[in-house]
C-alpha cells in the first residue's frame, strides 16, 4: 500500500504583472469581464467594463498600485509565493502544492497543466478565501472544473469551499489581532470586504436579505451566507479575544455604490471619530494575505479619513500573510483530505 500521490492547489486572488497602466488594464479586465464578478447581462457587462470601467479606471488604479508596490513586487504575489514554499516544506512528501492566481499570472491554466502532467491521483483545491463568495470562492473553483473538466482523465478530487470557521484559521487570526493588544484601543473595526446586496440574495433567494438575522446567528440557509459568514467569523474571534459588545463593530468596506453589504467601514470610521474614540484597531479577516485594499484603503485611505474626522491613529492589523502560525493553520485545514485512503 502506498499514499495517493496528490497535489494540492492553492488560489489567490491575483495582482497585475508590474504598477504600470497596459498591466493594470490587462487585470482589470480579466476581472470585471467574470460573469461572477458582474453578474448584469452580458452585453451591458461588456459595454460597462470595456468601454467605460476600465479604460477610466485603469489609469487611476495603477497610481493606487504604484503606491502598494515595494522593492519585491506587489505583497499579495509575494506573500503567496512564500506560503507555497513554506507549506511544501511542511506537507513534504504528502503532497506537493502549486499556486495559482485567478486572474492574472501564475495563472491557473498553467497550474493545472503541470498538475495533469503529473499524473496525480488526487488533486485538493484550496481558494484562499476565508468566507465563501460567488466572487471569489466560486470563480475560483468554476475556473478549476471548467479546465479539469476538459480532460481525458480526472483524478480524485477535493474541493475545499470555506474555512471561515476552521479553528486552526480562528486561532491564528486572534493570535494575529492580540499581537496588537486590542485592550489599548478605543474601539475595534472588523471590517470585510462588501458585496453588491443582489450577490447575496442570491445565496439564500426564499429569504431577503432584510429579513434574516445573519448578524446575529448562523441560520440553517445561510451556511454559504458571505454575510452570515463574516458576522459568525467575528463572533468567534471576539470569543476568543475576549472582547465585550460595547468593544467592537462589524462593517463592510471597498463599496462599489451605496447598494452593496451595510454598514460601511468608511461610515463606522467617521461615526466612531465623531464620538470621540481616538485610537482605533481595524482588522480585516476577509483577507489572508495583506494587499491593495488593506494597505492602501484601510492602512492609507481610512486612516486619513479617520484624523481628518478627529480621530488619532487607526491601526491596520497586518494579516497572516507567510506567518509560521498561517502555514500551520493551512496544513490541519488540509490534512483531513491527504489522509484520506491509500492505494494498492
């Protein structure tokens, strides 16, 4: 008897090539043409994204990733390169792991190919999405099965869909947050990143969306609930963190219009200067990897907003990123699923 020979696939998001406007354009458009993504019909998708969104926005985002870039590239890339050598360490002859971006480059394409021709007998999938979205999540795997679906011989496969509430994920998020000693701070922000209100409806469509109470409990129907997702996330954080009701808030940030997740974090911010709080700590647990909209809109745009509003500091807490703790966090996430069964 000998163990499954398996490959594990690891899935981030994705970064343009380099903070120049062709690159970011490129990007963009990959992105915003997902029917996931924009889910309007899809010649009104085309013509938004193609002849209005990016070619305006283009320009306008690569001053934001100039601003993000560092002498390593973007952090997103790098941080997840790093988890990639450091989890193969760890999983060894278990497994052997690849890394893929959504859009962009290493692309999943290219990924897949190398796994194919690999002959393996089990394949895992992990998108690096704490709380499952049609957005992020979903496209990931799509992506995967459209490719693999395509192929002649398909191997075992493994589809892991969240993991929001896997306490080895848990743990290390609080371990991450207390490093910066909540208890010093006016008032925490657990801030994740919206979504367009209709994105959630469909999730859970025989209950609006301004009837459930996801805010306070994880329903039945909402077990792949983006929203009861988040608000379940932090309940278990702040259990572990010990921290009271009055001490913390929940908001969604990087709204695209005023009909997308309520409340905003922009909004929290302001409304938390104006009563007089003065050092905030916001954290971010949508995100395993520190990137654009945490180092720029919460470490830079929101913590401008937040002094302009009369408040002192906001503090970003910085992500798991390629910390030992994450790169642990990740191999009991996965472990249940190299151990299954061997092969004659």
């Amino acid at each position: 008897m000998k163990n499954k020979k398996t490959a594990v696939l690891l899935i981030n998001l994705g970064t343009p090539d380099e903070p120049k406007v062709k690159a970011v354009r490129r990007y963009l458009s990959e992105f915003l043409n997902d029917r996931r993504v924009i889910d309007i019909p899809l010649v009104l998708q085309k013509i938004l994204v193609n002849l209005i969104i990016v070619p305006f926005r283009a320009p306008k985002s690569t001053k934001l990733y100039e601003r993000l870039w560092t002498e390593k590239g973007s952090p997103l890339m790098y941080y997840s390169v790093s988890v990639e050598k450091e989890l193969q360490k760890k999983l060894a002859s278990k497994a052997t792991v690849y890394l893929a971006m959504r859009y962009g480059n290493p692309s999943i394409g290219k990924a897949l190919l190398t796994i194919k021709n690999g002959n393996y007998d089990r394949l895992v999938i992990l998108p690096l999405f704490p709380q499952y979205a049609s957005s992020t999540n979903g496209t990931a795997i799509q992506a995967v099965m459209d490719q693999i679906g395509k192929w002649n011989t398909i191997p075992e496969i493994n589809v892991i869909s969240q993991f929001y509430d896997h306490p080895a994920f848990l743990d290390a998020f609080a371990e991450r947050i207390q490093s910066y000693h909540p208890e010093n701070y006016d008032h925490v922000i657990f801030s994740y990143h919206g979504l367009p209100n209709r994105h959630l409806e469909k999730n859970h469509p025989n209950e609006s969306i301004q009837t459930c109470n996801c805010e306070n409990n994880l329903p039945e129907f909402g077990k792949f609930c983006y929203k009861a997702a988040c608000y379940q996330t932090t309940r278990e954080l702040v259990s572990r963190l010990n921290l009271p009701r009055e001490k913390y808030s929940v908001s969604f940030q990087s709204r695209l219009s005023n009909n997308w997740m309520t409340p905003f974090t922009d909004k929290n911010i302001i409304d938390r200067a104006k009563k007089g709080d003065k050092n905030i700590l916001l954290t971010a647990p949508a995100f395993v990897s520190d990137c654009l909209e945490t180092i720029v809109e919460i470490g830079c745009e929101y913590k401008e907003l937040f002094m302009r509003n009369g408040g002192n500091n906001l503090q970003m807490v910085e992500s798991l990123n390629d910390s030992p703790r994450w790169i642990e966090a990740i191999e009991e996430i996965l472990n249940p699923y190299l151990e299954q069964g061997t092969e004659s």
